[in-house]
C-alpha cells in the first residue's frame, strides 16, 4: 500500500533529524512491504526566505493534500527580529489552525537505559515513568483574542484572552478518556479551576465526561501542583489532558524527565486518521549544523504516524524496539550521555544505526 507523507524539513536541527525519520521510513517500507511518497514543502524560516511568509499556500495545500504531515521544527535567531505576527513560529499555529489538529498526544518514557540521563534521583523514577500528555492545540489563550491599548496614565498594556467552550473541552476530554481506557486507565486533568473562569468550565466539562467512563479513575490537579508532582512522583501519572498553554508548559518538563527533549515525539491529531507528526523540540539553533541533534524525537514521531494515521501497529512496534535496541548497546547523542560510559555518535550515524536495527 502506499501512503502520501506532506514533508516540511524546517530550519536549525530540523532537516538534520528529519533526515533520519525519512532514511527510517524507507527502509520500514522495504521491510514490511509498503511504499511511502513524500511530497516536500517549505514552512517556517525557509519559507520566508524563499517566498516572504512562513505557511505559504502551496504548502498548506500540499499538507491537506496528503495522508499525514511529518514536520522537523521551525524558527531561529534569524528571524526572530520579525514582528509577532510574521515570524516563522506562526507556521506552527496556522497548520494547527487550518489542518483542526485540535489533539496534540505527547508520550514521555523514561527508558530504564537512560536512567543516568535523567535528572531525578533513582529512588523518585525507579517505577518506571510512562505518560501521555493529551494537549489541546487549537484553543486557549494561544488562538484568543490579543492586542494592545495605550493608555494615558498607565502607558502601554498587552493582553491575551485564555477562552474554551464546552465543545472545545469535550472533544479533547473525550480523546483522553479513550486513550486512558486503552492504557491503564488513570486520567489526571490539570487546570487551575481556583483562579480561572475558563478552567472552572473545564473542570466542568471533565467530570461531566467521566460519567461515561465508569472504568477510568478521574481526578482533578491544579496547574502549579501538577508541575511539582511531575517531579516529586512522576509514576503516578498514566494520562494527563490540559488546555494549551499548560500541556506546553508541563510536556517540556516531562521531557527533561526522560533524560532529554530529544526523545519526545508528538502527534496532532483531528480526530480522524490525519494527523501532524513532529518531535517536541525546536530548532535548536545552538547545536544545528554540528552533528549533535538527537534524532529520536523525529523517529519515534514517524512510529506515532504509522500507528495513528497508517495503522500500522507492528511497524510502530519495530521502530520503538530498534530504538530501545540502540540506545540499550549504550549509542547516545551528547544529550542523552548522562554519566555513564557510554558510546556518543552523531545524528546521521544514530539515525543509521536505528535503521539498521528495524526489523532485525
Ligand atoms: P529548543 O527545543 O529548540 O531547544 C532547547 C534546548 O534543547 C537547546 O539547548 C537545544 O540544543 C536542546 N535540544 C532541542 N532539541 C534537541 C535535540 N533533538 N537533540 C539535542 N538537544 C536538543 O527550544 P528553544 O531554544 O526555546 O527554541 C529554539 C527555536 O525553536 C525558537 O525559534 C523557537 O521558537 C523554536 N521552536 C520551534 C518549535 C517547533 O517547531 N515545534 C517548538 C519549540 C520552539
């Protein structure tokens, strides 16, 4: 079977690792039977400056066009002199936007090889640490109302509207209880319901759903207390769902808590099979160019897009054992060095072992 891919490489670290996931795609298909046609588009930094705009309409076009997006990272210091409006970050949100990837679902696994690279003292991580951050992504203060108002006395003021609707939380809510159900059945809903209107709606919304859940254990956390117990207990977390602003905030500290940023992929989904792979990290203009990007993210990535939007479970399944292979014959990227001896490879030379290993 053959399956269309909309490729958006980006800027910084982007086209390094995605290089990878692709060079890991191919070989998949050769492995298992399939082909995969990729359709290459520009967003981000290089979009505007090949064509003056981060999302030109041809890319959006092509995305829609395709069976699923696999996207490296966008922005850099380059750009980032642009106004709000214009810089290369406004990509992100207008594919979110356009595409309705309203559902954004970040796993963060703590591997038991790379427990030297992780922050925690052992004993706060030695159960193991495997959540699922479901992030609503089309709503909430990063798509609200914003602006500014010059006033006489108090000189210039900025604002940004955080605002949800029932709908809006129900879908989300709806997508966490189903995936909460399939795992271990625990579901964490993080808002902070003490101060804000709009999360005292989604706390609403919430419970209302778990009505038709009797076999997922809900309960509810305040923003600042889920930041802490992520550090303080990270093991108690199966599923946790929040709005926008908080799941960006909370998925980057669940990273660190996996030994780096990157080994975290995401996937923003609509619902349907469509659906936006990319890793968690940016472009990391500070290691780009150099060989020192940890291709993971982008790999696991591509493994979220064969089982959410190809259905191919067994493929998923091979790239996330090649992975945990290789990392388990002690390869790492400097991010995931920790402190023990281990063997530090580049990106491509990481990549290729993680190819290689697929289907052995
Ligand atoms: P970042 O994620 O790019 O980098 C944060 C830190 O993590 C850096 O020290 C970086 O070297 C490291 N890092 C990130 N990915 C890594 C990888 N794969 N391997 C090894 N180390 C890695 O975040 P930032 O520095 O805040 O942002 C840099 C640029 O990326 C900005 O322009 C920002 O707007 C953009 N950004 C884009 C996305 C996206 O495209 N989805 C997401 C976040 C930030």
């Amino acid at each position: 079977m053959n399956f269309n891919i909309a490729l958006i490489r980006g800027d910084g670290i982007g086209p390094e690792v995605t290089n990878e996931s692709v060079k890991l795609i191919h070989k998949v298909g050769e492995t298992f039977g399939h082909s995969f046609t990729f359709n290459e588009k520009l967003a981000g930094g290089a979009a505007i400056d090949a064509f003056g705009v981060a999302l030109p309409a041809e890319t959006l076009a092509a995305c829609k066009a395709s069976d699923a997006v696999l996207l490296g990272a966008v922005g850099g210091l380059k750009w980032d002199t642009l106004p709000g409006d214009q810089r290369p970050e406004t990509a992100l949100l207008g594919l979110r936007k356009e595409l309705a990837l309203y559902a954004n679902i970040r796993p963060a696994i703590l591997m038991s090889e790379l427990l030297a690279a992780c922050p925690l003292r052992p004993e706060l991580v030695g159960g193991g640490l495997d959540l699922v951050i479901v992030r609503e992504l089309t709503g909430g203060i990063y798509f609200g109302d914003k602006g500014t108002v010059t006033d006489d006395d108090a000189g210039v003021s900025a604002y940004d509207v955080e605002r949800y609707s029932e709908a809006e939380v129900r879908r989300i809510g709806i997508i966490a209880f189903d995936m909460a159900r399939k795992r271990r059945g625990r579901l964490t809903s993080v808002d902070k319901a003490n101060v804000l209107e709009s999360s005292r709606l989604w706390r609403r919304v919430v419970t209302e759903l778990a009505a038709n859940y009797p076999d997922v254990a809900l309960n509810h956390m305040y923003v600042d207390n889920a930041a802490m117990q992520l550090v303080r207990n990270p093991g108690q977390f199966d599923v946790i769902v929040t709005n926008n602003i908080f799941g960006d905030i909370l998925s980057d500290e669940a990273s660190m808590i996996t030994g780096s940023i990157g080994m975290l992929p995401s996937a923003s989904l609509t619902g349907g099979n469509f659906g936006m792979y990319e890793p968690i990290h940016g472009s990391a203009p500070d290691i780009a160019g150099k060989g020192l990007a940890n291709p993971i993210a982008s790999i696991l990535s591509a493994a979220m897009m064969f089982r959410y939007t190809f259905g191919l479970a067994k493929e998923a399944d091979a790239v996330e054992r090649a992975v945990k292979h290789v990392i388990g014959q002690g390869f790492r990227t400097p991010d995931m060095a920790g402190n023990e001896s281990v063997k530090i490879v580049s990106t491509s030379e990481l990549g290729e072992l993680v190819t290689a290993a697929v289907g052995q």
